[in-house]
C-alpha cells in the first residue's frame, strides 16, 4: 500500500471511530422508560423536552452524564393521549438522579445510594414507589400502578 492511501484510510478511520464514540471516556447509555400501568407517563431529563410513554409501552432514552429524571404521571380519558396539562395534576409525580460515568449508568436512591451494577432487579422501597429503578437493567426505570389512583374518591 502506498503511504497516501495508509494515511487517507488511516484517517477515515479515525474520523468513523469519532462519530461513533470509540475510545471516548464519557458515557453513552441506552436505557428504557417503562410505563406497566394504565396512566400516560411523561419523563424529562433535566428539564429537558417531555417525552409520553403510553399505557404498556417503552421509550428509549440515553443518558449520556450524571443528571435527574423527572416522571410523572396522569389520568388520561380513555383513547385521549393529548397535552397532560388537560389532564389535571399528576397522580404520581417524582425525580431521580442518576449517573452516568464511563460504561457505568444507573440510579441513585436511598442514604448512601445503592447502585446496581451487577444488573440484578429489585422491588422498590417505600421512596420510590410505584416506580422500580435499575430493572431490569442498571438504569432503566420502570412504572407500575393500577387504576386505582385514578378512581374518585369515595
């Protein structure tokens, strides 16, 4: 190979592993927002644009530094999926800090935080209800509640 051609492929190489990250310290985690519930989630990150995760769906979201999520969640009348301001307050409404450090992305809670780095579930105690953090990967989050919380009040 002649050395013009070494160094124009070396150079796109180069170029590729840039845009794709390689070599690079920071972290790039992708992880998911789970709604196993009948309210309409909305999440954003760190005061960020809002996404919706509907009824029994998933959204994919990237934490990419150390920052906080915030969820929350509405009633929404049946087959209406609109702005959640037109819903009322939230039901369920909470924010979680998280890190995202090397290949390492996951939540913090509790004194001390507990940081599941081994990749194991675990049911959410009495400050993150009914939100789980870490399951079923270190960083993902997901949501559960039933009806209830949007029934009237008797």
């Amino acid at each position: 190979m002649r050395g013009s051609t070494r160094l124009l492929c070396g150079g796109a190489l180069s170029a590729a592993s840039m845009l794709l990250g390689i070599g690079s310290a920071s972290a790039d985690c992708v992880r998911h927002v789970y709604n196993r519930s009948p309210l309409v989630l909305v999440a954003s990150q760190d005061g960020g644009p809002a996404i919706t995760v509907r009824p029994g769906t998933s959204r994919t979201i990237r934490l990419a530094r150390p920052g906080t999520l915030t969820l929350a969640g509405y009633c929404a009348p049946r087959g209406l999926y609109g702005d959640p301001a037109a819903f009322g307050p939230p039901v369920v409404q909470e924010s979680f800090g998280y890190q995202a450090v090397l290949d390492r992305c996951y939540f913090e809670f509790g004194h001390d935080f507990y940081a599941n780095e081994l990749g194991r579930g675990f049911l959410p105690y009495d400050g993150t209800k009914p939100f789980t953090l870490n399951n079923p990967k270190p960083g993902d989050v997901v949501l559960y509640t039933d009806q209830a919380s949007c029934l009237p009040a008797r």
